[in-house]
C-alpha cells in the first residue's frame, strides 16, 4: 500500500489540484442534479476552525507521512565475475532446483554420447585399435545410457515448465547480462508448491510461453529418438534387414534430430533482442547454438544413413556428441547465476 499516496489523497481531497480528476468523473453515481446541487451546498457551508490545534494536526500527519515514506532500498546483487560462476559450478549443488537436476542429466547425457561417438569414429577408421566384442558392448550400452539421461531430461523439463514460477521460499533476486532485474522462485521438488500433474489454467499458461514449447518438440524429439536404442541393440536387428534399419534407426535418427534442431532454433532466436541478430555474449545463447548445431549433426547422421555413407554419418555424431556437451555446459554455467547460496539444497 502506497502511503504517502493515501496522505496525500487525504490532504486535498477527491477535488483538489495536482491534476486529480474530479469525483463526479471517477464515481457515476455522482452524476446527478442532486449530486452536484449537495456539493454546491458542502462548499458554501463554513465550519469554524481552531487554527492552532489544525496546525499542530497537520504538522504531526507529515511528519508521520515522512517517517513512513523512509525505507531502505536493497540493491540487486551484481552479475557474478566468470571465474566465480565457474566455481560455484562445482561447490554448489542445489539437488533440489530441477532446473538444475535437468542440466546435469543433459551433461552425463552428452558425455555418454561423446563416448559413444567415439568408439564408433575408431570401429569405422582404425577398427585395429579396438578390442575383442569392444564394439558390441561399448556402442550400444553408452547409447542407451545416453538416451535414459536425456529422455529424463525432456520429462523433467516439461513438469519444470509449469512450476518455473510457483516457490513460496524467499525467492533469488538477480542482474541479467543487460542489466535488467528479475526474480528467481521456482518450486523445489519434493516441496509442497511443486505439482507432477499440471491444471489447465497452468498448462495454458505455460503453453503460450516459447521455452515450454521448445521443451515440447524436444520431449516427442527424445521419444523418437529413443527408438534407434531399441533397433540398434545387438541382435535386434539383422544387418540385412534393409527396411527393419530405416524403421528404426535411420528414420528415428533423423526426424529426432530435426524436431531437436528446430526447437533449439526457435528459441535461439527467443532468446535475441532481434530475429537476426545474434546474442552471442550470452551463455543461454551459447547453450541454444552449440545445441542446435549438435541436434542438425545428429539430423545429419540419420540421412546419410540413407544414403549409405557410413563416414560422414560417424563424423556427423561425433561433432553432435560434442557440441551437444559444449552447449550442455554452457546451460550448467549460466544456471548457477541463479544460486548465489545453497538455497535449494
């Protein structure tokens, strides 16, 4: 409540100056003959006035209103320094924030991914360097590793999207790279505020944002994806089966990849000032471009598949492995801007 705004008020009336609108405009049940004809009478009338004791009443209101208009300001924590960013990414672990849990999946996600890639980049290069059955186990296990890391991650996302703005602890406040201000209260996990289960006023709400939607496309994304662990699992599929290949590795591979790199592209250009313009002094603009430069390699793997160019499928994984990694720690970094403290542990 703005006090000194209901001194004021006080003080001169409902029809006095400083550019006030009259009550009979503000109120229409004042607009009525006999309405204006008993303000007519109200000005008219006098009241006589101790001037003395209305001096000394006036007197104690302002200085009440003064005492009361006397706060103290709290200034916004400044943008932490990068090196000291870096380091609360390793002291600070708020295992509560699911923001935070959904990064760390993406980045052991990534890492098993980036193994992955590996091994395969060696078996098609320089097969001699592998050991016995090294292929059959070390593909396909770090595969399916990968894939339950990031398909939780995608759930995980979609669940945060209706609960970005629902704690009811003391929430963060913090400077953005433009200086701008904003607040952080995202409901903890296992806290009361946190719901599994969205309302429809919640979920509308949350649809008509671009970061839920995004999360959206990449959750079927992650589903589809999912697909190629199950087809490409030893013995599954046989190295013959021509169709059975572009059912479910080739064709998943691919529309995966490409629902991924779209929705990291629309929220790439979300998160500029412009459409065109990059941002890229941004760490979330990082993350976003080094993800979807992963996700359109990945996209790139599946249809060299079908074109039977095994080569430019492995090296086109093993540059989505790794920029998917580069673009997972960049979000890492650029959430512990959030966590000045161990709030959410």
């Amino acid at each position: 409540m703005n006090a000194s705004a209901s001194l004021r008020a006080s003080f001169y009336g409902p029809d006095g100056p400083l550019g006030l609108p009259p009550q009979n405009a503000r109120d229409p049940r004042r607009h009525t003959m006999a309405g204006d004809v008993e303000a007519l009478r109200w000005r008219k009338t006098l009241v006589p006035v101790d001037y003395a004791d209305y001096s000394s009443y006036c007197r104690e209101m302002k200085e009440t209103a003064s005492q009361e208009s006397v706060f103290d300001v709290e200034q916004a924590p400044e943008p932490p320094s990068i090196m000291d960013q870096i380091g609360r990414m390793f002291t600070i672990w708020p295992y509560r924030d699911a923001n935070w849990v959904i990064a760390m999946l993406f980045v052991v996600g990534s890492i098993s991914f980036t193994i992955n890639a590996f091994f395969a980049l060696l078996s098609a290069f320089i097969p001699e360097t592998l050991f016995d059955n090294e292929i059959e186990l070390a593909i396909p296990l770090t595969t399916l590793f990968g894939a339950l890391m990031f398909v939780s991650g995608g759930n995980l996302a979609l669940v945060a999207g209706w609960n970005a703005d629902k704690g009811t602890f003391e929430p963060v406040e913090y400077k953005t790279e433009d200086g701008s201000t904003k607040m952080y209260k995202p409901a903890l996990l296992g806290s009361s505020a946190w719901s599994w289960i969205p309302t429809m006023t919640d979920f509308k709400t949350a649809m008509r944002t671009v970061p839920f939607q995004s999360s959206l496309v990449q959750f079927f994304g992650g589903m589809i994806l999912s697909i190629t662990v199950v087809g490409g699992w030893p013995g599954v599929l046989s190295p013959d089966d021509i169709m059975g290949s572009q059912l479910f590795l080739f064709g998943p591979l691919s529309i995966g990849g490409t629902m991924f790199f779209l929705a990291n592209l629309s929220l790439l250009i979300w998160l500029q000032d412009r459409w065109y313009k990059p941002k890229p002094g941004s760490a979330a603009w990082q993350a976003t471009f080094w993800s979807s430069v992963g996700s359109a390699n990945f996209a790139i793997a599946g249809f060299s598949l079908f074109l039977e160019d095994m080569g430019t499928s492995t090296i086109a994984s093993f540059i989505g492995s790794w920029t998917f990694f580069i673009g997972a720690v960049f979000q890492w970094y650029d959430l512990m801007a959030f966590h000045p403290d161990g709030w959410a542990a």
